[in-house]
C-alpha cells in the first residue's frame, strides 16, 4: 500500500517499443484511436452508452481494438500485457505448483496455455468451443464467456522461487534464478498463511468483465490438472492504482486516492527505469521481463472506520477529498514530504525516503465475505512490478513496516514474487521459452 | 452416496446402444411364428436360430425338474426381457420387440448362475451398428464384477450386521468400513436403481424435505453415527442392521440387470472419482468414523477396473489419453499407499488425522485422473461401429 511512488522523467515521452497496447495483426492500437488519457475517461461512458466494441466470437482471428471496455488488449508483444496495460476493473489471480517433474510435460503445458491464453484475449474460447463437439465428451471450453466481450482480458505469467528450488535439476533450470528474485524477508507485523503465499507459478488475469477473468483462470487450471494445481487464488473487484494518471485515480477500500503518482504505462523513460528487466540487469533470458510482489493485505475495516477525519488524513499525508499532500492545493501537487507527519504512510512510501526506490502498482480491492466474527475480510491485494524487487518492494516495505502509521489498520496476511518474463512474440512464441530452451 | 438422481448409466444413450426394446410376458396362447424354447434341467432348446426382427415370441416350456427363468440378452448380457419362476411342467409366453442383430437366448435352471446359452439372431429390418465386439466383452465383464463385488460383499455385510445386532459396539466398528467396500466400488451401478441409495448409503443431510430424521433415515451412516457419534446400540439400530441386510440382499438380485453401455462404464468411472472428490476428500461421506479413505480407495479401485475393461478400445482410439490415465491412476494409487497401513490391507489412516496439506495433495491427484478420465467415454465411442 505504497501510497506515492514518484518517478524522475515526468516528461510524457513515449517511446514506441515501450507499450504494452500494441497494434498486432495490422489493428490499430487502442491508443491511437482514443489516447491512454481518452481510454480511462472514456469508461464509463462507453459502457453506458453500448459504444461499438468487438464481441466475442468464434470464428477468425481479427482482433478489432475498440477502446472501450469491452475490446481486446494483443496477446503479443516485447512485454506480457497487464502491467503497462491500463489497469481494468477486475482480477482473479491465481498461484501454482507444478505436478510433474517431466520437464516435456511441463514446456507442453506451457505450450498449451500460451496458445489458450491468446485465444481467451482475443474474446475466443478455448480449443473446439464449448459447444458442437462430441456429445459424450466434455467441451473443452467451458463456456461462461461465451457472448460476451473480450473485456481487455490480459494474462500474464510468473514464475515462483520454488520453481528454481524444487525443479531446477527436472526442468533443466539450475542455476537460472534471477538474482533479482530473491525471498522476501521477513517484515515486522507480518502474521503471512502459507496458504495464501507462494507459488510455482501465478497467472493474473485482469479484466474489465469479472466473468471473463474468472473464466480465464478456470479454463488454464482445467488444461493443466496434472500437471500444476492451484495453490492459491485471490479475486479483486476494484482497481486501486491506474497507469493511466491522466485518469481520475481510484480510491482504495480507506476511501483515500491510491496511485496517484504511480507510474504512467505510456511512460517508457520510467518503465525502462524502474519496471522492465533491462540487458545489462541479465538474466536473458529476464530481458524485457519484470519482478511482481503480490502481498494480500487484511484492512481492519471496522476500526478504520471510526478513526477521525483528522487521523486518517494525518495517517496517508494527504487529504481525504481532493488526495492533495499535506499543505497542498491540488492532488497533484508535488508533495512536501517534511510538512507530513514522520509516520505518514505517503512520506514513507515515497521514493525520496527510499533511495529512489520506484515501484509500478496494480493492486486491487477485495472482499472475500465476512470472517467469524462478522468482520468483513477485506483489504488490498497489493501487486507491483519493479525492474529489481531489492531495489523496489524490499526498501519500500522495509521503511513501511517499521514506522508506518497505517499498520495499526492493517496486516499482510499473504505473500508471493514471481519472475515475469517478457512477453510472447508471435504465434510460434510461447510463455517461458527464453527460459526452457536458453534462446533469446 | 448420491441424493436421487439420474446417473449416466441411466442417463446415456449412445449410438452403440442398440435402439430400445420392450418386453413384456403373457400367458395366451403363442402365434406359429414362434420360437419355440424348450427348457430342461442341462438343456435349453431352441426352434430357430434366426428370426425376422421386429416382434418376437417366445413360447417357453418347462420340462425340466426345477423352476427355471429365461432371458433375452444382448450381446453384453444386458436384458432385453426375462421371465421368472417357470414351473416345471408349465409352459409361459414372452415378447419383445427388437432390432436387427446378434441376441442370446439363456434359460436359468433353479435361476442361478448364468445359464445355458443360444445364440439367436434378428434378421432383415434396418441394419444396426454392430458394437466392436470387445465392447461388448468388456460390458460383460464388467456386469460379471458388479455381481462379484456383491457378491462377496453380502457376507461382509453380515460380519457388521451381526455384530450390530449382538450390541457388540467394537465389533460393529471394526466391520463398517469392510462391508461397503463392494458397494463404494461398484456405487454409479447399485446407483441407477435409484431406489436402493437413499435406504443404504444417505446421508443426514442426504435426507428429502419432510423426511423425519429419526423415522426416515436408514442405512450404513445411520448405524455409523450410533456406533461413532452416540456410541450405543438399541433395538432401532438393531432393527436397522437387518434392513440394511435386506436392502443389500435387493441390490445383490438386481445388479447384474443394470442397463450397462461402454460409455456408461466410462461415465460411472469419471463418477467415481466425482463421489471423491466432493464427499470423500472433503471427509463428509464418513464424518463420525472417519473412514473415508477406505471408500476412496474402494471408488478409486471401481473406476480403474472399468478404466482397464474399456482400455484396448481407447487405446487404440486415444493412446495419449491411455497414456495419461495409467500415469494418473498409478499416481493416486501411490499417493493412497502412503496412507495405507500396509500392501493390499483396507486399513487407512483416519481422515481426521489427515492434515489440510495432504487432503489438498489428494484432492490434487484426484483432479490430475478426474480431468482425463472425463475423456474416456468419447475415446471408447469415438470408432466402435
């Protein structure tokens, strides 16, 4: 919960080879249709008003980018989308462990998602349909997208520590952990369930339709029983940080702007910076890839509540209507770090309290029902990408978890990184290859 | 255990299937067209070989010393129709209506075993896909273990009935578990009866609106929470121990008429493993004696033994499909060894003793054989014409 990451060049230069809303197959770029501003704004509107957006269908492969809700974000790319990408409204992520130690199981798996999850992005079902095929098989898709639109699906993948640790003489994967993917230390006030941390693998799915999400998840965990099996899996309902500042910023669960500074998908002087792996940062195999922290933080909902208008201001360092800092005007204004209080969680989030450590946000709201005791199980699932998560997350978090005053209303309750390659090419492409056959 | 439902075995027509037939029996006097079955104590004797399909007479007479039953069967030994309790000295007529193809005319002197044979075919007519013949082998195999199964369950049935009935609490405990054993294996089967689950293998919650939980429910899990739960035996449970043999005694009788087709074999299978995975790895099915393992084990062992009948046709049909299940089954029965309190013995750790990691373990290696054995009925019908 990061509540304010600057970033250094604020120039709104874009440098073409950096965004993730590519224009494949000859389709125009959502973004030169509307422009990222355009696309945020133009949301709701959109949806209200039933503008033209591509259906799902079944039949043909051309992908017509609308920009809006409902159109497709492409597959392939130099990065995976869904980190750039404009963040949607909702997720379902989801962790794995592997099943097999057959390395050829596991690269067909592989294989196999890849060519699913271009489908699934393009508003197709999966292999032969859910419908139409042998009457005594099950349909291969399962079908609860069917007719609706390919709502900026994007699915991304991540692989796990574990997967290096457990796997790494199996799957041919000694000594290819990144250096960058280290284990998260231990941060005061942790209370982490096993159960909800970790993973061999993750797949976020990120959608504008929960019901296309959710369906993705479904069909990638039904092609890979026996061969990986959900470990965990989380569904986030509101987005809590945009990429698109031009946007109005999202609240979070408090009720405070979250993401206001955070890192623009059109940004490419940023992205380079502070998101995508880099040449020089090695592996190769990482190059064009990113390093994603996924932490489910516990709000305590109730309490925060009936904390005083005043407190809660003093808490974040900005105001609760406007999300202006501290002895500012507007929400934008370049925060005055000394005017906050030394325990606001924006003064420690911010970059010049961490060396400059600059994070990428795409966290979501959930709420997964009510406890025991009729509290709401509640919070944010917090996800960032970051170039390096020692010179991202580790410092940021350091400085959060000794000091923030937020941690008397919340509790990281779950904990995962993974490494996230970079994106899939074209259609001969798949998920990992870089990292099974050693070839850039 | 399963609320009333339609079951694949009863639900899935396939076009292997041959078309539907009716029977019926009656006492007037038999047409010339007849065929005329002359039944004896070693002989059953029939006039004709061949008969034009569409209606079909059979006028049986009894000249042997026992009361004798006769059927015709497909080829897989399902009924198409069957007449019971023939005297001796008397004579019965049956009909049916059947399609073009290969049928057998068995008569069953003293109505046990499997009867003398005739092999007897339907002529002209529209021509009907005939099975690939080690289909029908492997129906007829598999009805043959449905009957074994209870077969030699009944007697442990009554190990823990008796038990029951002497009011011997640690006994009744230790023959729980074994006598559903045959039962758990064969389930989808004594399932499409429909009426004999509900009065042996409901749950509490399994019970209908209205039903009274103290009057209506009967059966095994009834018996398991006075043995577990309230840990005392009355005459209601005694009462109980001799319906459920009686119950049982019911499934015995009818199980080898179950309608049974290659892709109902391979449905009861993926069955098999659905009973697992929503009632035994959740640890509800026994949730006072905790032997759910046993019955996992025991669905498991039904669903392979289906799986290896039907496996030559799949094989040949899907070998990566054949592959995989071998895998998947071998897998979950090694993940089940690590329960088990020895090779081959039917003691297991109880499942309240099993941790939330390894219940999530099995439920995994479940859904690794579940996900591919779905597929198994459309490689068994995909080329058997």
């Amino acid at each position: 919960m990061t509540e304010d990451t600057n970033q250094t060049g604020q120039t709104g230069q874009t440098d073409d080879t950096q965004h993730t809303d590519r224009a494949d197959a000859g389709a125009p770029s959502r973004r030169s249709l509307l422009g990222w501003g355009g696309a945020g704004l133009a949301l709701g509107a959109a949806a209200a008003g039933g503008a033209v957006a591509m259906a799902r269908s079944d039949s043909g492969d051309d992908v017509v980018p609308a920009g809006a809700t409902g159109a497709a974000v492409a597959f392939h790319g130099a990065h995976q989308a869904g980190i750039a990408t404009g963040v949607q409204d909702r997720l379902h992520f989801a962790a794995f462990d592997v099943k097999t130690d057959d390395r050829e199981e596991f690269v067909t798996l592989l294989k196999e998602w890849t060519k699913a999850a271009a489908r699934m992005t393009a508003g197709h079902a999966v292999g032969e349909g859910a419908f139409g095929g042998l009457a005594e098989a099950p349909p291969d898709d399962t079908g609860e997208a069917l007719g609706l639109k390919p709502s900026r699906l994007t699915l991304t993948i991540g692989f796990g520590p574990s997967l290096f640790e457990k796997y790494g003489d199996a799957f041919g994967l000694t000594g290819k952990r990144p250096k960058a993917l280290v284990d998260l230390p231990k941060f005061p006030g942790d209370n982490l369930d096993p159960a909800r941390g970790g993973g061999d693998l993750c797949v976020q799915a990120c959608a504008d339709d929960p019901q296309v999400a959710v369906h993705a998840i479904r069909n990638l965990a039904r092609i890979g029983f026996g061969k990986v099996a959900i470990r965990w899996s989380q569904l986030g309902f509101g987005k809590t940080s945009s990429t698109t500042p031009e946007a109005q910023t999202p609240r979070n669960l408090m009720g405070f702007k979250d993401g206001t500074r955070n890192i623009s998908g059109t940004d490419g002087k940023a992205l380079a910076e502070h998101v995508w792996v880099g040449a020089k940062d090695g592996p190769d195999w990482m190059v064009g890839g990113s390093y994603l922290v996924a932490r489910r933080i516990r709000m305590h909902i109730e309490t925060w509540d009936r904390t005083s208008l005043q407190e809660q201001e003093d808490i974040f360092g900005r105001d609760k209507g406007e999300g202006a800092a501290v002895g500012k005007a507007k929400e934008r204004d370049e925060p005055f770090l000394r005017a906050m209080k030394p325990d606001a969680h924006v003064r420690l989030a911010h970059p010049r309290s961490n060396g400059g450590a600059t994070i990428l946000r795409r966290g979501y709201s959930f709420t997964d029902g009510t406890d025991g005791l009729g509290r709401l199980d509640a919070g944010l699932f917090f996800l960032a990408y970051q170039r390096d998560v020692r010179k991202g997350f580790i410092p940021v978090q350091r400085s959060l978890a000794a000091s923030d005053a937020l941690n008397e209303y919340i509790q990281h309750v779950g904990s995962a990184v993974f490494a996230i390659p970079p994106g899939v090419r074209d259609t001969n492409d798949w998920w990992g290859r870089a990292l099974f056959t050693g070839k850039a | 255990m399963r609320r009333a439902r339609l079951t694949a075995l009863t639900a899935v027509t396939t076009a292997a299937a041959l078309a539907a037939v009716t029977g019926c029996t009656e006492k007037s006097k038999a047409g010339d067209d007849a065929v005329k079955v002359t039944a004896s104590d070693k002989k059953c004797e029939v006039s004709k070989k061949e008969f034009p399909a569409g209606h079909v007479e059979l006028a049986v007479e009894n000249k042997g010393s026992k009361v004798t039953e006769v059927y015709i069967l497909f080829p897989d030994d399902r009924i198409v129709t069957e007449r019971e309790n023939i005297g001796p000295g008397t004579k019965q007529n049956l009909t049916a209506e059947v399609k073009a193809g290969a049928y057998r005319i068995a008569c069953v002197p003293g109505m046990k075993g499997k009867g003398i044979r005739q092999d007897v075919r339907a002529t002209g007519g529209g021509k009907v896909a005939e099975r690939d013949p080690r289909l029908d082998k492997a129906v007829a195999e598999y009805r043959a273990y449905t009957q074994a199964q209870a077969d030699e369950t009944m007697p442990k049935v009554k190990v823990f009935t008796d038990a029951v009935r002497k009011g011997d609490l640690a006994a009744a405990k230790k023959a729980y578990a074994p006598s559903r054993i045959g039962w758990e294996r064969t389930e989808p089967v004594a399932e499409s009866f429909g009426d004999i689950d509900p009065k042996v293998d409901v749950r509490a919650d399994g019970l209908e609106e209205g039903q009274d939980l103290a009057k209506d429910w009967t059966g095994w899990h009834r018996l398991e929470r006075a043995l577990w739960k309230d840990k005392k035996i009355g005459q209601r449970e005694k009462d109980l121990a001799t319906r459920l043999d009686k119950d049982l005694t019911d499934w015995q009788k009818r199980v080898g008429k179950a309608e049974i087709t290659p892709s109902s074999m391979a449905n009861g299978a993926k069955e098999l493993l659905d009973e697992v995975a929503t009632g035994k790895v959740t640890g509800e099915e026994e949730r006072y004696s905790h032997t759910d393992l046993v019955d996992f084990k025991a669905n498991v062992e039904g669903a392979e033994k289906a799986y290896a009948l039907l496996r030559p046709v799949a094989a040949e049909n899907d070998p990566a499909l054949a592959k995989e299940l071998d895998k998947q089954f071998a897998a979950l029965d090694k993940l089940l060894d690590t329960h088990r309190a020895g090779p081959d013995s039917y003691t297991f750790t109880s499942y309240e003793k099993v941790g939330k990691a390894d219940r999530k373990e099995l439920h995994d290696g479940v859904n690794a054989l579940a996900e591919p054995l779905s597929k198994l009925a459309a490689a068994v019908v995909k080329k058997s014409k």
